[in-house]
C-alpha cells in the first residue's frame, strides 16, 4: 500500500502532537518532520496493547491541559467499557463528537449502504448485546422509546441470547416488524439465532436495504442462517469501541480502510503474506488518541490493490476478518486462524450443513446440530472434528452438545485454550 504525501502530512502532524501532549506516549523519539520517512519512524514504534492503555488510565491518554472532568460534565466524553473477549475489559474515553461521524463515514465506503443513508427518513436497528449498543445499554425491560436514540432502535435486553425466552424473540420479531429498518447492525451470532427463530416461525421479517455484520466473527454457518430468512445483503463492519470503525466492506466483498480517521499499518505473521495484525493510529481524534495499537485481531490481505467498486483508497484492501490473534494457532510455521478452521469444517460437511455453532475448546470441539444423525456418515461432530484435527495436525474429539454459552461480554469465542 502506498498512503499519499497529504495524508503523511495528515499523519506528522497528528503523532507529533501525541508525543508532546499524551502522557503515555512521551517517551517515543519526535516524529521527523519529512512525510516520506514517517513511514519508517513508525515501524520502529512500538506498538501498544490493552495493557499499556490500561496501565494509569484515564491520565495516561489526556492531553495536556485537557480537563477531563470538565468534558464530562459538559457531556463531551463518556467513560466505557469493552466487552474484554479479547482480553480483559478495558475503559475507554468515548468521543461522541469523533465517533459518529466516523462510523457513518465508514459506512459511506459502501456505495449501497451511501445510497440507503442519503434519505432523511434512514431508520436502523441494533441487534447486540446491550453493553455494545453505541455506548447504551438497555438492559432489562425497557419500552421501545426508552431504546431508541437518533434514529436507532436497540432490540435485546439479554447479556445472553443463550437464555432468550420464545417471549423475548416475539417482541423483538414484532418490533422489527413495525419498525421496518432500513439498515441493520448486528451481531452475525445473534443475528442467526433471530433468524432460526424467525424460520422455525415461518416468519419472514422486513426485509432491511443491508446488513452490516460487526461485533464478532462472522461464520459460514451465521450467513447461511441469516439469508435464509432475509432477503438483504451482508457486509462486514470492522473496528473497535476504543479504535473506531477501521474497514467497511464494499459491494464487491473487499474491505477498505476508513483513512480518513485512521492510519492503519499490518503486522505480517508467520507462514503466509496474506495474513497479519492491526495497528491503528487513529486521526482527528481528540481524546484518547492512539498511536500504534494493537486491535488484537488477524486479517487477510487482499491478493491485489484494484476493487471492482471504484472506490480510491490508499490505504490496506482486505479479503475478510479471520478472528482473533489469541485464538490463532501455529503449526509447522503457519498461522491457523478460527475463520480457516471453519472453512475446514464446512468443506467436509458440504453444502447441505445443518450445524448452526461450534467452538474448539482444547482438543474437543463442540458442535451445535439439531438436525445431526447419529450415524457415522452424517455425524457432524465427528466430521468436523475430523476436518480441524488434520488442520492442526493433532487429534480432535467431536462433541455434539445442545448450546454453546457466550462469554461474560456476551460475544462467543470460536477457540477456547
């Protein structure tokens, strides 16, 4: 990738000021002054985790002369939290004035979804858990104006959708009827498990103009599901509660970079080209800004620059999202992703799988199948852990079982160590 010189310039000017103003990064050498060799400089930057953003937080990420408490009491900022699946939880100086305009411009990488949201009258519903809804949770039982904010309507209530009544799916599957949503944000997780719901029902819901997928890995088994019931396409939207939204996918299934708000290097790993982590440096941000982190999560690079859609960009094109880097696994010198397993495990149960969930916990793998025999044959479990096990080289035991539990956060994991 090759970012133009004004966006260098973008670049310089913004890590300098980190380096004189924020505390945590005060002792990295000044950024040099010439836009070409910032490249240079950063890679010699080291990279930072949640546990550096963690460590003396919030004082460590304001700026000097920044008044935190002031902000807050004017509402300008917020404290979060993030879910902590990747690792633990981690508290956040949210920026209203910096997010939304970012995530919407995002969003506007998708000519569809730009299209959609040029209507005064655009409605979208958020389907996660309720600790993830834009820095809202709607816990409990809530009416549905006391979960709607700028348009938005949040449908769950539950930190668990392992435990959703046949109640609590009605009243989403009717509100979802009567609020007609143009766009909707979910969960691909819970997003299936509505769409299970919705067919067993015989249920067919609005359907909305797109989906954008975000908040976890996305599985063939989630897309299956939810086209079943919508009639709507499906596009990945990448970030992160402290990081912003990084890459939105476009109509032609490739993820370009939000430059705008966010410099973003790729970090290669071991045993392919295509394969890295992300470091984001994010840009216009007032509060919090973040130089060189660490997302936590592995991505595949496109194989070539051009985009079928047109759309000019100097920054990385990716392939897909392949999960997180802790749940990556190295064998032989190659790096085993949870997106690679699950394309292992549904090229040996073929087009006509009917498991709707699976997790690798040590060496088993939990299955979901309701529709599963017990045969040798249509054994899914049993072909699954078949599938995983010459992957990573080792035995795998299959397992079927009726659920697979969320983390605490809400968000399910595809590895557990």
């Amino acid at each position: 990738m090759t970012y133009s010189t004004s966006h260098w310039e973008r670049v310089g000017e913004e890590t300098r000021r980190m380096v004189d103003e924020v505390p945590l990064y005060r002792d990295r050498t000044a950024p040099p002054v010439d836009p070409a060799a910032l490249g240079d400089w950063l890679a010699q930057v080291p990279a930072v985790g949640k546990r550096d953003l963690r460590r003396g937080f919030p004082k460590s990420l304001v700026r000097r002369n920044q008044d935190l408490h002031a902000a807050m009491q004017e509402q300008q900022v917020t404290l979060l939290a993030t879910s902590g699946t990747t690792a633990d939880r981690l508290q956040v100086i949210w920026e209203w004035s910096w997010w939304d305009p970012q995530e919407r411009e995002a969003m506007r990488l998708n000519g569809r979804i730009a299209r959609s949201m040029q209507d005064g009258e655009y409605r979208e519903a958020v389907l996660t858990t309720p600790a993830c809804g834009a820095g809202v949770c709607h816990f409990g039982s809530q009416t549905v104006e006391e979960r709607s904010i700028d348009g938005m309507l949040f449908f769950n209530e539950s930190a668990d959708p392992t435990h959703w009544t046949e109640q609590e799916c009605g009243r989403m599957l009717d509100e979802w009827a009567d609020f007609a949503p143009r766009g909707i944000e979910a969960d691909p997780a819970y997003l299936a498990i509505i769409a299970r719901v919705a067919e067993k029902r015989g249920i067919r819901p609005p359907p909305p103009e797109f989906v954008t997928l975000t908040y976890e890995t996305t599985t063939r088994a989630m897309r299956r599901d939810v086209a079943r019931v919508l009639d709507a396409p499906l596009y990945q939207l990448y970030g992160a509660t402290e990081a912003g939204v990084l890459f939105m996918e476009c109509e032609h299934g490739r993820l370009h970079a939000n430059e705008r708000h966010g410099h973003v290097d790729l970090a290669p790993l071991p045993g392919s080209a295509r394969l890295a982590r992300v470091l984001v440096t994010t840009l216009g941000r007032e509060w919090m800004p973040l130089l060189r982190y660490d997302i936590g999560d592995v991505v595949r690079v496109a194989e070539s620059r051009d985009c079928a859609c047109g759309l000019p960009s100097d920054g990385p094109l990716l392939e897909r999202i392949e999960g997180r880097a802790s749940d990556c696994v190295e064998v032989n010198g190659e790096t085993i992703t949870p997106l690679m397993l699950d394309d292992a495990i549904h090229a040996e149960l073929g087009s006509h799988a009917t498991l709707e969930q699976w997790q690798l916990a040590g060496d088993t793998l939990l299955v979901v199948d309701p529709a599963s025999s017990d045969s040798a044959a249509h054994n899914s479990a049993a072909l699954a852990a078949r599938a995983v096990g010459a992957l990573l080289v080792r035995a795998i035991r299959g397992e079927h079982v009726s659920a697979i539990a969320p983390e605490a956060s809400g968000k399910y994991r595809l590895v557990k160590r």
